[in-house]
C-alpha cells in the first residue's frame, strides 16, 4: 500500500506520451522501486515539495549535487545576478578563472583544470587524454562503478576475471567495449594480476574512490594505495572519479579524505551546485596535451557557463569555510545515525542489513554484508528494499530509488530531520 499521488501519476502519463519512458533521465522513472515517480513542484533546504503539495526530507539531492540543499538563498543570488549580466558569452570571463582557482585550491592532486558540462563529459575526456599521453589502448574499470554512459564505460565484465568487456548497452561498438577491462572492486589480487599480465598495455585505471553507484561502498584498507602503486609502476594513469565524492566526502574529495595523489581526477555534481557542471584536470604535464595547448581536442559551447560558474563557486567558498567549522564531521555523524538505525531495525527484526557511512554520503542494503564489490549488493534484496522506499516516502522521507544508489546529506538538514527520519527508517521495518 502506497500513498495516491494523482496529480504526479497523471504527469507521469502525460510525459510518458512525448519522452522516453517520461523521464530525461532513466533511474528517475521508479522502475527499480515500482509505482510511478513523484514530480518536484520546488525545493527549500533539506526539502522536497511534489505537485500533489506532499512535503519529504530529501536524501536524493539531485543524485548528490545540492550539498546546500534546494535554494539556497546565496547560491540563487549569485545564479540570479549572473543572469541578469547574460547567460553565455563564448569569450572567457574573469568567473572561470576564479572558478579553476578555487577547485585547484580544494583538490589536492589538480595543478590544471578543464571545465566541462556533465560528469560524463568529464570522463570521457580524461580517458582520451589519458589514451593521449600514454599512447595505449586499454583502460580499466571496476564493475558496479559507473563513470557516466560514454561508449567506453558502458561496458561490462565478460566471464572470468579481466576478461576484455562487453557492451553493456545495445548501441556501443564491439570494439569499443573490447579496449576496456573490467576488475572486482576492492580486489587487490586481481588488480595485481592483471597489471602483472598486461601493465605495459594500460592508459589508464579509473576508479570511483569511494563507489557510490552500486550503492555506496567505501575502499577497503590498501585497495587506493595498490592501485597507487601499480599504475605509477606501469606507467598508467590512475583517475579517480570524484564525480560523486568531490567536496562530498571531504573538502578534498576522496583523494584528500585518503592522501592518495591520482594522475587525473574528474569532478560533477557538487561542483556546479545543481548547474550542469563537470570538470577533469591534474597534473600540468598531462593536462598541457590538451587543446589548444596541445594536440588532444576537448571543447564545449556552453563550458564555463557563467550561470554554472557563479553557483558553483558560491557553493565552493561556503563549503571551505564549512568545513573549516566541522561541516563533514557532522554530516558523517548524521549518515553514521541513519545507518545505525537502519542497521538496530534490521537486527530486531531479523532481517538481515548493513550500512555505510562516509562523509555525506551512506548507503543502506538489505544484506548481512560484509559488502564490498558489485558482486555482493547484486546478492541484496530488492524486493525488501523497494517496500522500505514505499514506506519512507509515504512518511516524507525521500530515498534514493533504487538500493544500488547512494544516499545525500546537506549542509542544511537540521538533527530534528535526522531524528525524524530515524524514527521512519525504524517504523518502516514493521511494513516490510
Ligand atoms: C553521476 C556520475 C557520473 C556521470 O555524471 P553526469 O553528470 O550524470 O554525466 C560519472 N561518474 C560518477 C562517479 C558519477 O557518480
């Protein structure tokens, strides 16, 4: 039994008619869940409105992005006053350069910064860059990470450990799929073995440092540092893609939360705020291969938006300064409170769960755990879990639609959200 939503299903057949599947972007159609999606009306602070006028505390966050929540009064300033000096200009502005200056100043291994328009804009050049400067075909992967839906990442793991990949969509080529390697995460045997095997042929690894597209799933201790030291053995780069854990699970990203220095990082999500933002960079040698400096092309009519910039850059400075007073200590502390909540149900309930937390970010399974690769939260229950979102939502907690997805904290959610939301997480159990 879920709550009647009639105004957001009728949305939802009207925008089945003109979209595929009535979204713009898949995961937002509920198919993992079932039933039919919410439709946002507007967002302030930690919550969510829907055109049926129901209120829920929000862990989605736009997918991560809104780590000052919807709205923030600075952030749609800064936006609003951008605006209203043009949209888009095509010639560079004063914005961007602050904007690199800022990211450079935050993350660790960046020395050069390119700004692009998606997380997978982001990925997508650095893997060229990275086949650029090595000169070498392969790139390698981790199942259950995701790196945005370029042809050479949508690929999946063929049977056998490192075997070359396969097309994990209709649509990319043989070929493609073929110059990309899949690994278990958090397998630093089967890393080794193949750097072992085929270190000389690898441009790149990349690697999503804490995953948080197979639900969120931190490295084990040594898997960062191995992969470190094996790439910088063959001669591969190592990308960390911060997409997800830029300024997310410390100010620094995963690579500053774990002191890990990668070759290439690529950013999204919290950089732009809730603009369409995205960016790679690292260090000056190899991002000099890049146009017009050098001969590896990259460009974008819209990169550098000064919508996007503003915002972004709005957000970043509060973030510094945010963290500065333990901004990610407590949304650590908040996630922790959420995951042992949901760990303390399960367990009274006798149903079997695990939970992560790190930074802003957790992730609640149905599964006794331990987890650790793509292999385990496959082995979840999705049927148990499809139940407990339906349950949440209808007490105005909004989840992320799907067990395999992580869940957000923001700066703006207040202890009274988190206790209300410990109360529903608990209450849910007794409707599984
Ligand atoms: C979301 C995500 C992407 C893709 O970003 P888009 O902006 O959706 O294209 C890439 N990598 C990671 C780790 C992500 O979480």
């Amino acid at each position: 039994m879920t709550a009647s939503r009639p105004k957001s299903e009728s949305a939802f057949a009207q925008a089945k008619q003109v979209m595929p599947g009535g979204v713009n972007s898949p995961v937002r159609a509920f198919r993992a869940v079932g039933g039919s999606p919410f439709f946002a009306d507007h967002g302030e602070g930690p919550y969510l409105y829907d055109i049926d006028g129901n209120r829920y505390i929000d862990y989605l966050l736009s997918w991560g992005p809104l780590i000052w929540g919807h709205a923030h009064p600075e952030i749609v300033r800064a936006v609003t006053e951008a605006a209203a000096r043009g949209t888009s200009f095509g010639v560079p502005t004063e914005l961007e350069t602050e904007m690199a200056k800022q990211v450079i100043d935050l993350v660790p291994s960046m020395d050069v910064v390119r700004m692009v328009n998606s997380g997978t804009e982001a990925t997508m050049s650095a893997i060229r860059l990275a086949r650029a400067y090595t000169g070498r075909r392969y790139l390698v992967k981790f199942a259950g990470c995701y790196h945005g839906h370029a042809d050479a990442l949508l690929v999946k793991a063929g049977s056998g450990v490192a075997t070359l990949g396969l097309p994990d969509s209709p649509g990319v080529p043989q070929e493609t799929a073929q110059a990309t390697l899949t690994l278990p995460y958090n397998d630093e045997a089967a890393l080794r073995a193949l750097f072992a095997a085929r270190g000389e042929e690898i441009a790149a690894v990349i690697v999503e440092p804490v995953a948080g597209n197979m639900g969120c799933v931190p490295p084990v201790p040594g898997f960062l540092e191995a992969l470190r030291e094996v790439t910088r053995a063959a001669g591969a780069l190592l990308i960390f893609d911060e997409v997800m854990t830029g300024f997310r699970v410390g100010l620094g990203g995963a690579q500053g939360r774990f002191g890990i220095d990668p070759d290439l990082t690529t950013l999204g999500k919290v950089i732009g705020a809730g603009l369409p933002v995205g960016a790679y960079g690292g260090k000056r040698d190899i991002m000099a291969a890049v146009a017009p400096e050098g001969p590896v092309y990259q460009a974008g009519t819209l990169s550098g938006n000064p919508l996007a910039m503003a915002g972004g850059l709005t957000s970043l400075r509060m973030l510094a300064e945010a963290a500065a007073n333990g901004l990610y200590e407590r949304l650590e502390a908040y996630g922790q409170r959420l995951a042992d909540a949901f760990v303390a149900a399960g367990k009274k309930r006798g149903v079997p769960v695990s939970a992560h937390a790190i930074g802003g970010m957790f992730g609640l399974f149905f599964h006794g755990g331990p987890i650790r690769s793509a292999d385990d939260t496959s082995q979840a229950d999705k049927a148990l879990y499809a139940k407990f979102f339906h349950a949440l939502l209808d007490a105005g907690v909004s989840l992320a639609p799907s067990q395999l997805e992580a869940g957000f904290l923001s700066a703006v959610h207040t202890d009274d959200d988190i206790a209300r939301t410990e109360e529903a997480i608990t209450q849910a159990f007794d409707r599984l």
